[in-house]
C-alpha cells in the first residue's frame, strides 16, 4: 500500500520562536524571491532598453523624412 505524503499546514509556524538560522526550505523560499527580484530587475532594464530603441527608429525616421518647406510670402 502507497502511503500519501503529508502536506504541511500553511497555517502553522513550524519554527522555533528563538531559532536564528533559516531552515533548508527557508533558504530555498529566499532564494527563489532574492531570483524573482533580480529577474523583476532585469526585465525592467530589458523593458527600457526596448522602449530607447523603439524611440530611436522613430526619431531616426523623423530626421530622414524630408523636411517640409514653407510657402516663401509675397
């Protein structure tokens, strides 16, 4: 007979009140957020960088379409 793995309650704290080092599955959790900032971090300079060269097209664009001349006045 298979015996089913018992799942954790969420709901309760299994550490100590006076413990001072992270257990191995907190280390793991603050590894993975610490990985989840960093990529949150990258993905907003990726973003950025994007966004500059998209700008970048445009005003290339801009400066290559010939300029419009004004009616000279009589």
């Amino acid at each position: 007979m298979t015996r089913k793995r018992r799942v954790p309650d969420p709901r309760v704290d299994p550490h100590e009140a006076d413990e001072t080092t992270p257990c191995e599955s907190c280390l793991i959790d603050l590894r993975i957020l610490q990985r989840a900032r960093e990529l949150k971090a990258e993905q907003g300079h990726a973003m950025n960088i994007v966004e500059s060269l998209q700008q970048e097209d445009e005003l290339e664009l801009m400066w290559s379409r010939p300029a419009k001349r004004a009616k000279p006045k009589r």
